[in-house]
C-alpha cells in the first residue's frame, strides 16, 4: 500500500471518530433546543362575561409539542371576545372558553354598566334608508295617529347610540353591502328611556332621524308637533307667542317690523267644546 492510500485511510477515521463523538455528544450532554410557538394567555382570573382587552391577556411561547388544542396564537384574534368559562392567570386561552366575537354574548357584554339594549322595529323609511349603522348616533321621533287635532309627533329621546342593527355586530365588523337589510335596530339607553320607548313603540309611530355623531348639542322643544305646523303661517304664530311672553325672544328685529306692518287677522267667534266618540276613543272638538 503507497503512502498516499495511508494518509487517506488515516483522515477518514479521524473524521468518522469526530462525527461519533459529536452525534453521542448532541444526543446525551448538550441541551436540546425545542420548537416554540406563540400562545396567548391571561393575565389574571378572569370570571365569565369578561370581555378580553389588551390589559388581561399577553403573548408567551410554548413548546411546540406541548401546544394546547385551540389554543390562540395571536392577541388581536381575542381582543373584543367574551369569556365563556372562568380562566386561571396565566393559563392558555381557548377558543372553546371564547365566544364569538359577534354573537350574542359578545355584543351584550359591549353594554355600558347602568345601560339597557331595546330593539326598535324600523323600515326604510323610518330608519333613515340604511344610512344607520352600528355606533350611529340617533334621535327618536314619536307620532302619535288620529285625526288632524289628534296626529302630533315629538323628540322623545336624543343623541341615542345604535348598538347593532339586526344581527349584525358593532362597528368594528365590516359592513356587507350585498347582506339584507334588517328590520330592527338596537339602541343603547338608561333603564328610564328605555321604559320611555317601550311606551311609545306601543302607543304610535317610532322612527329615527340620523344624526352627526360629534355634535352632542340637544335641541328644546316647545312641545309636540301638531297638524298646523303645516301651516305656512305657523312660523310667524310661533314668533308671535314667544314675543308675547317674552319682547327679548324677538330672533330678528326685522321680522317683527314685517309681521308688525300686515294686516290684522279678524278675530274668530267663540266656538263650542263638544265631545266626540269615536270606537273607544274620545276626543273633543271645538265647533265654530
């Protein structure tokens, strides 16, 4: 055997020795490193109905092969959900333990405390076409029917926030343009307005008049309105009787000079109260 062909017998068992050494080495002395994948977890116990922020849940790496089963990898995919089942600190959130971040339990848990969800039946006239949407902010328009003396409508409740709209959940789910309008829109309202349009829904008309969402002003009103704000008159009557109990109401000087200079209507006969029967409504009309 040359000299040549021993050299290269030589440096293969050197190198098959050093492979032998570092695989036992690898496999029974040196750590292993593990496969990590990310898990969202509690912060703290939480109780059930606890709706999940970013204050009460974070992001911690778990071994792979120990990886809970439906086990959420990522925060934002169970901020807004509710919890179903109470949840120890630190323990791996489930989706099994989570609501869905649209049903049911995670919309009403999105209720302030001391507020109430009352549904309110509308069209597309009287929900504004489907201009409104969820956290739309909203005044009530209560008409009452009847006959012309009868028939008034009235604000009975103002700047109102729309919590969903049918079964669609709050505003941070995309609306579908395509999806079928819903007849019903929830507001969020205190205990005493929601008894306020309980009452209304079951003595006339309700609709919703849009409104823009950063104007909080509230507008006072002299009361219902009543047929003769059909009146093309009604304006100037209205100035009128502000004016006479009050000179300084006076909104322009100028229009007071000008209802000032035309004629004086002739004033009416005293007519006679009479009550009328109507079914099982009674009312009572003024006959000239």
């Amino acid at each position: 055997m040359d000299r040549q062909k021993k050299i290269l017998i030589f440096v293969g068992a050197w190198v098959s020795a050093a492979l032998l050494v570092w695989f036992v080495y690898a496999n029974t002395v040196a750590p292993r490193t593990e496969k990590q994948a990310p898990v969202v977890v509690s912060t703290r116990d939480l109780a059930p109905g606890t709706q999940l922020s970013a204050l009460n849940v974070r992001t911690v790496n778990y071994p792979a092969r120990d990886l809970p089963k439906g086990s959420v990898g990522t925060a934002r995919d169970v901020l807004g959900r509710v919890v179903l089942y109470p949840v120890n600190a630190g323990e791996p959130l489930l989706s099994t333990k989570l609501s869905s971040r649209y049903s049911p339990e995670g919309v009403s848990s999105t209720i302030r405390d001391g507020f109430r969800a009352v549904a309110v039946p509308v069209t597309d006239a009287s929900g504004v076409a489907g201009l409104i949407m969820p956290q739309s902010h909203v005044d009530v328009l209560f008409t009452r029917a009847g006959s012309m003396e009868e028939a008034s409508t009235s604000t009975i409740l103002q700047n109102v926030e729309v919590l969903s709209i049918g079964r669609s959940g709050p505003s941070s789910q995309p609306a579908d343009p395509r999806a079928p309008r819903s007849p019903v829109v929830t507001l969020i309202l205190s205990p005493a307005d929601a008894e306020k349009l309980e009452l209304a829904k079951n003595e006339g008309k309700v609709s919703l008049s849009l409104r823009n969402p950063l104007d909080p002003s509230r507008t006072v009103s002299d009361g219902p309105l009543t047929a003769d704000a059909l009146d093309p008159n009604y304006a100037d009557r209205i100035a009128k009787a502000r004016r006479a109990r009050n000179p300084r109401e006076a909104p322009d000087a100028k229009v007071w000079e000008q209802l000032a200079k035309r004629e004086p209507k002739k004033e009416e006969k005293p007519g006679v109260l009479v009550d009328v029967y109507r079914g099982d409504k009674h009312v009572q009309e003024l006959v000239r």
